[in-house]
C-alpha cells in the first residue's frame, strides 16, 4: 500500500513506528516527491492501452500532482486486511494526504484529505 504526505517529517516517523510496530526494513520504502515526480513523468508517455483503458493513468496523474506539490510517497508492504489496518492506523496519526491499497485489479483508496 501507498501513503502520501507533505511533511517528510512525519513520513519519517511513520516508518519509525512502524519498525518499531514489526515491519522489516526491506518492507518500508521512503520515495521523494521529486523521484516519485520524475519516474511518474518518465511513465506516463509509455502508458499501455490496457492501462489507458482503465484508470492506471488517472492514478498516475493524481500521484504526479502530490509529488509536484511536495508529496513524499511511503510504500509499505501489507498484503492483507490486517496489515493494511495496522499500516492506516500508524499512518493516520501522522500528515497523511492520501492512502491507497494495491490489489490484483484493484486500487482502493482508503484515505484521502
């Protein structure tokens, strides 16, 4: 799952705690907002016709304007209902701006400010 939040500050906290919660170092992932903005920018011009058909290219936009606008993004693996609970309940204590949950065919946004 993603969360995005302005304040890098919080990001970082939120990757504290949630090491010290259980997760494993490999299992949390801290991008830029100025990484996330140049692989977005780097994508979107090689975007599939599957992809284009559904709304892959519309995350990709919303994502690339949290990043213009500062957003870091935190990627953290919680494969199921359980661990997203446990990741949301983290991340809602910290400056989150949006929060999504990768299925197989599915983006579920869970939380958006």
């Amino acid at each position: 799952m993603i969360v995005y939040s302005f304040n890098a500050k919080a990001m970082q906290n939120a990757r504290e705690a949630l090491l010290t919660g259980g997760y494993e170092d490999g299992e949390i992932v801290i991008l830029s907002s100025g990484y996330v903005a140049a692989a977005v920018e780097d994508a979107l011009p090689n975007v599939s016709l599957l992809a284009q058909l559904g709304s892959e290219t519309q995350h990709m936009q919303e994502h690339l304007e949290l990043a213009k606008q500062g957003g870091d993004k935190l990627i953290v693996y919680a494969p199921t209902e359980h661990e997203s609970k446990r990741v949301m309940n983290v991340a809602r204590r910290f400056d989150i701006r949006l929060a999504e949950k990768y299925h197989r065919l599915v983006i579920e946004h869970l939380e958006e400010a």
